[in-house]
C-alpha cells in the first residue's frame, strides 16, 4: 500500500491519516513510499477494506 495512497482516503492531509491512527504526523513522513506491513493491516481493518494491505509490495 502507497502512503500516497492511504493520506488521499483520508482526505489528502497527512494529519488526517496519522490521527486515524493515533500516531504523529511525522511517524507517518518517516514511512516513505510504502507504508509498512503491520500499519497497511491496522489501515485495512479500520477502512473496512477501503485500502487493502500488499504483503508482497512491503
């Protein structure tokens, strides 16, 4: 899963998708392109299925 990805579906703000996550927006700079593993599950599951976790990408 892109973390370009992930921060549109959340509205297009950094802020937004670290706030779903209850982490720090810098956590969320610091993943680069993809997001890691654990995080694109706990991303799947509270989108219910929105996004969809890439094991093979991660």
């Amino acid at each position: 899963m892109k973390t370009e990805d992930a921060i549109k579906h959340f509205g297009g703000k950094k802020i937004e998708l670290a706030r779903a996550l209850k982490i720090s927006p810098s956590a969320v700079t610091m993943w680069g392109e993809e997001i890691p593993l654990l995080r694109q599950y706990q991303l799947e599951r509270i989108t219910d299925g929105a996004l969809k976790a890439d094991p093979i990408a991660a």
